[in-house]
C-alpha cells in the first residue's frame, strides 16, 4: 500500500498544463519516450525495504542478522567495485543506473540531478534493506531494555536498565560511526547510491539521537513544548508526508499572471511560487535567509494541520 501510495504521489494529480490547456499526464509522454511518470521514490524505497527486511527479521534471530547483514553490505561493495564503469561510485559509473535503465526505463526514471539517475533505485534498496533491519535489531533492544544476553553477552544484572540500555546504544552509535569512517576510505559515505559505510554512518547517528531522545526524555522526564511540537508529526507521520508534496502539486495548478516573457507571451507562477517571491524574498539579507523563511512557513502550516488532528484524536494509518 505504501508503494502503491507512493507511486500514486508521483504521477498526482495526473493533468498538467501544455499549450494552455489542462492535458492528462500520460505514464509514457507520447512526444518523447524518454519523458514519463517516475516508479521509484522515498515511500517505495520504505515500502521495498520494510518488505525484505520484515522477512529477514521474520525467518532469521538477531545474531544471524548481522551476519546476514554484513555479507549484504561487502557484497553491494563488491559489485559496486566490479560491475561500475570508469568512477564506480559516480551517478554515471554506479552500476545500479544501467540496471535501472534495463527495467524501470529511462522514462520512469528521475532526472533532477541532469542525467537519467534513481537515488532510489533498485540495486541500492539492498544496503537500505540492512538499514531497516538495524533499525529493528536497535527496536528489539530497546524493548528488553537494554539486555544484551539475546546477542553476545551478559551484563551484571546489578546495572539499572536505563544505564544498560543507554550504554549499551551510545558505544553501539559510536562504534558504528568509526566503522563508518573507516570503510569510506574505501567506499564513500555516498547517499545518492546507498553506500554500505553510509548505511553505517546514518544508522550510527540515528542510534546516538535515540539514545540522547530517551535519556533526555525518558530517564531526565523533560517533557515540554519542544517535545511536544515534534510530537504531532510523530503521530500522523505518513498523512504529513504525503500532504507535504499533493499540496504543492495541487497549487501548481493554479496560474497566477507573472508578466510577459521576451517573445511577448504571457508567463504565469503559482500560489507558492507568488509567496514566495513576494514575501519570503524580500526580506533583507542573503537569498539564503528568504528560502529559509519559506521553509519555515510551510513547516508551520504543516504542524498547525498536524496538532488540529492530534487534539481531535484523528490518526491517518496504512
């Protein structure tokens, strides 16, 4: 369902303008074959992810895991190094790209970066599968609170649970950091392919956030406004995302007059483009601070949208 919401999201909200007029957005452009609607995206690389990896967790204990986790991480780095063509770990040299041109097409391929490339493509959903299943073996620990007896060895039962569960999270995160750093000597801590090191560098950070989110939280009990702004959008996580880009793409729809171009035609901008450039750029300062105005704006209406369903008890689940 996720994927399927996912693809949904991309080819929303199916019409475009050309020629002036609203005309259906086809899944293949019938002018040029190399343009379409992307497959991939953030929702189908979670929903590709959590698949696999709920049946590794499903079928495998958690000791067997990381075994099986470390193979899949040396194994993507082998084939990144032995199936890429001139710089392995460049958009142009990854191999998942040639692969992903093979099945997907490059018309439901994205573009943003200037040449037909998926950040999240097929090949590099392996090592973002193992990243899932850290996250789970990170969960399960969580829940024993903090007992290592079910991985490697066994604390003194004299350790209060918080301290075994903090300690044992933050030498964790900080061990897979080095790891990390080391291994992107080698292989490049690289988001746009995925790289095993930086699989171990984000979930080496992920693990040292959590583990400073509950002793701050949980074990100091602070619990004020600013824990519970970031707890709205805990609650309706997925609503929030997917509201996040249909409103844009709704907006845009909308054609605001901007003036005539240089051969006299009428240009048009859209709702957000208009705030924009009337409000959030004109402020004084570098460009930088009017884009982060503008970010900050969009980020409030979608908590204020968020809090109106938590004080209703509205939660949007899959």
């Amino acid at each position: 369902m996720i994927f399927l919401i996912g693809l949904g999201l991309n080819w929303f909200p199916f019409v475009q303008w050309s020629d002036g007029a609203l005309q259906f957005r086809e899944w293949v452009s019938s002018t040029d074959p190399d343009k379409g609607v992307r497959i991939l995206g953030v929702l189908q690389r979670i929903a590709i992810a959590y698949f696999f990896a709920s049946i590794l967790a499903y079928y495998f204990k958690p000791r067997t895991l990381i075994y099986i986790s470390a193979a899949i991480l040396t194994g993507y780095w082998g084939l990144c190094a032995w199936l890429g063509t001139g710089d392995p770990y460049s958009l142009e040299g990854w191999f998942g790209t040639a692969i992903d041109k093979q099945i997907l097409g490059v018309a439901h391929m994205y573009k943003g970066e200037g040449v037909p490339f998926d950040p999240e493509g097929l090949m590099s959903a392996m090592p973002a599968v193992i990243q899932v299943v850290f996250g789970y073996l990170a969960g399960v620990f969580i829940k024993k609170q903090g007992s290592v007896e079910w991985l490697w060895t066994r604390v003194p039962a004299s350790h209060e649970p918080h301290f075994k569960l903090l300690s044992g999270m933050f030498v964790t995160g900080f061990i897979l950091l080095v790891l990390a750093w080391t291994w992107s000597l080698g292989f490049p801590i690289n988001k746009k392919i995925w790289t095993s090191s930086y699989v171990l560098y984000t979930t080496g950070l992920g693990i040292l956030t959590i583990g400073t989110m509950i002793w701050y939280i949980e074990v100091q009990g602070v619990k004020n406004w600013l824990t519970k702004f970031f707890d709205v959008f805990g609650k309706n996580p997925l609503f929030i995302f997917v509201l996040s880009g249909l409103l844009p793409k709704t907006l845009g729809l909308i054609r605001i007059p901007n003036g005539v171009n240089e051969l006299g035609e009428e240009k048009f901008t859209t709702p957000l483009s208009w705030f924009y450039q009337n409000v959030c750029a004109k402020l004084p300062g570098p460009p930088e601070l009017g884009s982060f105005a503008y970010s900050l704006c969009f980020l409030a209406f979608m908590w204020a949208i968020c809090y109106w369903l938590d004080q209703r008890k509205i939660y949007i689940k899959v």
